[in-house]
C-alpha cells in the first residue's frame, strides 16, 4: 500500500479543505399552477405531485 513520504503541513491540508465548496440543489418547476421549485425525484411538498400524478395527500 503506497504509503505518503512526508507529513503534509497544516497549510497545505488547510488549502486542500478550503476547496471543498457546497453547491446549491438543481430545482425544477412543479406542474402544479403555483410552479413551485421543487427538487427533482421527490414529490412536491405543497401539493403532493410528482410526474403530474397525485402521490402524497396536499398540505
Ligand atoms: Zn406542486
């Protein structure tokens, strides 16, 4: 197993981890007239459609 030669500094591993960047969701559009933003894959939280069929019961 390749083993790292040398300790890697505090600064390099703080410059590594400062890369690391939160990226926001893909949002799309509900059918529903509101045209809420809705994360993909999930039935949408204020009236409970998905793929234009009613899976969940609305709020
Ligand atoms: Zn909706």
């Amino acid at each position: 197993m390749a083993v790292p030669k040398r300790k890697m500094s505090r600064s390099n591993t703080r410059h590594r981890r400062a890369q690391w960047k939160a990226t926001a969701p893909q949002l799309t559009s509900c059918p529903c007239p509101r045209r809420e933003l809705v994360v993909p894959h999930r039935a949408c939280a204020h009236c409970g459609l998905y793929k234009g069929r009613q899976v969940a019961d609305a709020p």
